[in-house]
C-alpha cells in the first residue's frame, strides 16, 4: 500500500510511477510477469534439492535401523563427559532446559534461605543475595549448595540420559545400564567389594577381626559419583557393569570425604538389611523382629509382623536386658549419694596417692574384697616371681580385711568405709547374681575416680597373671595416643557384647575428655548394673554410644592374636593352650575369665601353673599371718608366697600345665587334655 501510495504521489507530482501501470505498455507487462515466474519456478526447485541433499547426508551418517551403530558411537566415539556436556548445551533434547530449571529451583530455595525477606531488610543495608547464592556454590562458609547443586546434576544428567539416550540400551548392552535406578541416586550410585582383611588392615575400626576376612568381602556403595574411585574404568564398572568391580581399600576409599560403616550379623536367622536414603541422618541401627512375648518368654514367630525389638534381643527372641526395678534404683541413689558426698575428700587423697605412685603419669589399678582376697595375694606373688616392679599398683578395697592384707603386700590403697560399705565382703556364689553386680559397682567407681583426676591406667581384675609387663605393649612408641582405650577381647560373641565384645576386667584408658565422659556415663548407669547384675553389657553399650556421640576410639585386642588370653583360649582354643604350655607362644598375661565361680576359678589356676600362694595363707586375716611368720621383715609375702608355680591337678579333660589323667572330668563324657 506505501509504494501504490506512493507511485501515485509521484504520478499527480509529474514523476514517471514506481510501478507499471495496468493501463501502460502491455508489451513491458508481459516480459515483467515472465521474469517473476522464473524466479518463482527457481525458488521450488532449489529448496526441493536442498531436502533430499540433507536427506542423503543424514542417511549417511546414521541409515534407518541403525540403533546398535548408535550404541557404538555412545560407547566408542564419545566419552560420557562429552555426551553430557553435549546434552547440557542442548543435543541431548530437554535436558539443558531440565537442568536449567533444577539449578534455578535450588538458587531460588537458596535465596529464601540466605536472604531474609524485603520486609526484614534494613534500608540502608541492602542484601547481594546473587554474590551470597554465588559464594554458597563455590562452597565458602555460607553452606554446601555447591555440593548439593553437582550431585542434583548427577541425578539429572543420568535420569535425562536413561530417558532420552539409554532407552534402547538395556537389550543391547549392559555395561551401559545403570546399576541402581533414579529412584535411589540420591543415595546410591556406584557399588564395589573390598576384601575384609583389606580393609580392616587399612582402617582399625576397633572392632575384633572375625576369622575368615581373607576370604570374604564388605560392600562399599558410593552416595555420589565424585565419591567413586579416581580409575575411570572402576568407576564406570562401579556404576554400570553387570559384575561389580573389586578393588583395594586404599582405591576404594581414596575420594569418600565421609565413610558410615556398619557391622551386620545376625547368627541363624533370616536377616534384611534396610539403607533409608533422604532421610535425616542416623547414628543407630533399628532393630526389628517377628516377635511374640518378651523378656526370657520372648521367641521368633515367622506369622507375626516384624515390631523394634532392644538390642540385646538374641536371634531367638530371648531379651536379655532386664530394666531396673524400684530397689536397684533405691539403692543406686544410695550409693550415689554417699559418693557425691564424699567426692571432694576422696579426690583429695587420692591426688596425693596418685602423684606420689604414678609412673608415666600412669598407674594399675584394682579393687578386692575378702573373698576374692587370695586372688589379690596370687597376682602379687606372681608378679614377684618373674621380678615385676608393683609400686604404682592403686589397690581400692572394699572392706577393712583386703585393706590389710594390700597394706602388707606394700601396695598404695583409697580405702572410704562409707563409700564401699555396702559393698558385700564375700565372693559371688556364682557369675552374674546379685553379689556379683554389687562389686561391679565397686570397679566402676574406683576407675572413673582415678580416670577423672587426669592419670592414665590399666585396669585389671585379680585373676590375672603376668608374664610381661603389659604396661610395655600400651606405652610402646608405635601405640602411643593411637586409641583412646584398649580392651581384651573376650571372646563371646552373644548379641548383647556387640560389636566390641570387649572384657571388663581388664582395659587400659587414656585419661581424656572423651574417656571421662565415657566413665562418668558410667557411673550414672548403676541402676542398669544392679538390674543386670553385670557392668560388661552396660559398658559396651556405652562404648558404642560414645564412639557416635564423642568420637572415643576404641580398640578390642582380638582374641585370634596371641597377646592376652582369657578364658575363651582355656575353653574353646586348646591349640593354643598346649602351646602356651610347651612356651611356643609368648603372651602378656593370662585372664582366667569364664568361669562359673572362685572354686572353679582357683581349681583351674591351680593345675595350669599359675598358683603360686601357699595354702597357709589363704583366707586368713593379715595379723594372723604376721603373727605366725618367723620374718617379718618381708612382710605377707614371705610366708605366703611361693616362687614357684604350686601346681594340682582337678580335672583331667580341662587344660593343665602337667598330664592330670587320674583326675574325674569336669564335663562328663569328655576325654583327657592330654
């Protein structure tokens, strides 16, 4: 219409039109309207050969039906960096847009969290939430949204390329398909086995080495992709393969900033294992059981639904945790009541004791009452006997008889009557009754007084013997603050030990923040002792928690080395047993744990070799004994101690340093030990 417009202005002004008049020349109209059909004609034709051209190198480059060369060239001719990248920027369809929107979708939550709204914003200090959302993803101390921002990448990168690359891969060739779906990739996106002696040998967890590690794996899964090893091929296989890659511990951990680990077992039962991803992290294992009744009337019932059951719930429904009563919580506070009274005099002595004792600022303690005073007199004339030094040996008495006898060993003692008075003076009838849990209280007190005061220790109860100071093995170089404390592995692997399965009665601690939180946790549990009638559960129990709460490292010396024995060797490894006995193996000290009383106790000592009180002192009062002495001069030791093992035989299908045949059996119908 501008151009008719304007040809007819030009035409009323004089000027020849712009445009040919229908009314003109209608020669000069004729050869105007052939050159416009050549064109015309020309334009068709060119664009018709343009499409078949591009037809023809499209067929080229990839025919009809070629998905497997597809799949080759995703597998040979580009890397998967390039096949995302190549996505991002727009080649793979949606996924630029997709993960476009994800990272705005997380800026924005940023913002909301960073930047505090228009309203509570001051006028003349106006918020750079952009630089503050800028500063968060490259991960400076306002947060980890860079961190959170690549792994969403990862998630979306390989959902978008399981959607719109992958699809037709599954059939085709599986070292392209994803190990786990999109559906668990926020927790789970890579998957390899390590073997368990590497790994243990690579990481103390602590934690006693079960036998057969040599030939058995653990499952190291990857939470995300830069987790995984730095090996491409590993990697890849990790993510991708049918057959999951098997690698070091070293490579397996190289790039893991956080490692959780778990030890499962659960003997003779059916066992699932449940990993929650996307939820609020967790420290603790719930259990769950099919379970009817509860307590000692517990059992598995496969026809009822799975319900949390405790943790000292065995794997045939037996609940082995007993939960205190109104008396055990009576007499704790007793107990309790007198301690906090008398805390600041205690720590007073108990200063002056330790400063003047200590070796290393280190120390041996242990706590006796009379009836287990003999095994006191024992362990001292052992000692004697191989030329141990015992001066920074803390006795801690729990009545006036065993205060006498340590005074005439020479031994450091803290003896408070209104402290350890309810404390029974005779030995437990039998393991774990009442009288039993009562003298457990009495070792938790004596060790978090000393542990609290800043003074490392080795505690041990008195059924022990030394055949090397096993203060040198704590104290070498080589262990030097390595863990916070040491346990003898005591050998029984019952659900209620795990997973430390550590003995009580005998531990080294380093005194430190961490340790005293740990005792004094410990001390606060005497109600749980008393009801449980034994500290040994409550303190692993402990020992897990502080662990996860506070970071306590804790080393259990296991009982497949040959360091420190106990009742498990004298029962379950008659192996090693007979090589202790030809002196082939070369131990610390000896535990004669795991035994049903004191009688039994003694009868086995007795005819192992490791006996060494005469028979004269045993039971009597301290003043008796110096009276009958002919030398005082040497105190308790010289008429009672023997410097040679006082060997007799009791049982002869029990271990014994000398062939005990003409004996009866313990057990019946077993055979000879020797």
């Amino acid at each position: 219409r501008q151009l008719l417009a304007s040809n007819t202005m030009r035409h009323h002004n004089g000027s020849k039109p712009l445009l040919p008049s229908s009314r003109g020349n209608p020669q000069q109209h004729q050869k105007q309207t052939v050159g416009t059909t050549t064109w015309i004609i020309f334009l068709v034709f060119s664009s018709c050969i343009s499409f078949y051209v591009g037809v023809w190198v499209a067929w080229s480059i990839q025919p009809p039906g070629g998905d497997s060369a597809a799949v080759g060239s995703v597998k040979n001719d580009a890397s998967s960096d390039e096949l995302c990248l190549s996505a991002i920027n727009g080649g793979g369809g949606e996924l630029g847009k997709r993960v476009g929107d994800a990272l705005q979708l997380k800026i924005d939550r940023a913002l909301k969290i960073q930047c505090p709204s228009n309203n509570n914003k001051q006028p003349d200090q106006p918020l750079d939430c952009t630089r503050l959302c800028l500063d968060a993803i490259k991960g400076d101390e306002n947060g980890d949204l860079g961190i959170k921002v690549g792994d969403l990448l990862d998630v979306k990168i390989k959902k978008a390329l399981d959607e719109k690359k992958c699809t037709s891969l599954s059939s085709q060739d599986t070292t392209t398909k994803p190990r786990f779906p999109n559906s668990v990739s926020h927790f789970a996106n890579g998957l390899v086995t390590i073997n368990r002696k590497d790994m243990f040998d690579t990481y103390d967890f602590g934690v006693p080495i079960n036998s057969g590690a040599e030939n058995e794996d653990i499952l190291m899964i990857y939470d995300s992709t830069r987790a995984l090893p730095s090996d491409k091929d590993i990697a890849h296989a990790a993510q991708y393969s049918d057959d999951i890659p098997h690698v070091s511990a070293v490579d397996a951990t190289a790039n893991c900033e956080t490692m959780n680990v778990m030890f499962v077992k659960n003997p003779g039962r059916r066992q699932c294992m449940a990993i929650v991803g996307g939820q609020y992290q967790g420290y603790h294992i719930q259990r769950w059981m099919r379970l009817v009744g509860s307590g000692a009337h517990g059992k598995i019932d496969a026809s009822v639904p799975l319900k949390q059951v405790s943790r000292m719930t065995k794997s045939d429904g037996y609940d082995e945790l007993l939960l205190p009563k109104t008396k055990h919580l009576a007499l704790h506070r007793e107990i309790l009541m007198s301690y906090l009274t008398n805390l600041n005099d205690l720590q007073e002595e108990l200063k002056a004791i330790l400063t003047k004792i200590a070796i290393n600022n280190t120390v041996v303690v242990m706590t006796v009452n009379k009836g287990q005073s003999e095994l006191l007199l024992n362990w001292y004339c052992s000692a004697k006997s191989r030329g141990f030094d015992t001066s920074n040996v803390l006795l801690f008495p729990t009545d006036q008889f065993s205060k006498d006898l340590a005074d005439g060993l020479g031994l450091a003692t803290v003896y408070d009557e209104k402290l350890m008075h309810l404390i029974p003076s005779e030995e437990a009838a039998r393991y774990g009754d009442n009288t039993f849990g009562m003298i457990m209280m009495a070792k938790v007190i004596c060790v978090q007084l000393v542990n609290e005061l800043g003074v490392d220790m080795l505690f041990q109860d008195v059924d022990v013997i030394w055949y090397k100071n096993p203060l040198e093995y704590f104290q070498s170089s080589e262990r030097t603050n390595e863990f916070d404390v040491y346990f003898q592995d005591d050998g029984n692997r019952q659900e209620r030990y795990a997973p430390y399965a550590a003995n009580s009665g005998f531990y080294f601690v380093r005194s430190n923040e961490r340790t005293q939180l740990l005792f004094r946790s410990m001390l606060y549990q005497g109600d749980l002792i008393f009801a449980c009638r034994s500290h040994q559960q409550i303190l692993i129990s402990l020992l897990s928690e502080t662990n996860s709460f506070a970071g306590l490292t804790v080393k259990v010396l296991s009982r497949d080395e040959d360091d420190f024995p106990g009742g498990y060797h004298y029962h379950m490894r008659k192996d090693f047993i007979r090589q202790m006995i030809k002196k082939e193996n070369d131990p610390f000290i000896f535990h004669m744990s795991w035994t049903l009383n004191k009688v039994n106790k003694l009868e086995f000592m007795k005819q192992m070799g490791m006996w060494y009180v005469q028979e004269t002192c045993v039971g009597k009062p301290a003043a008796d004994i110096m009276s009958e002495a002919s030398d005082a001069s040497s105190g308790i030791a010289g008429p009672c101690c023997s410097a040679e093992a006082i060997i007799t035989c009791h049982y002869r299908d029990k271990p014994s340093a000398v062939p005990c045949k003409d004996s009866p059996p313990k057990d019946k119908g077993q055979h000879s030990f020797w």
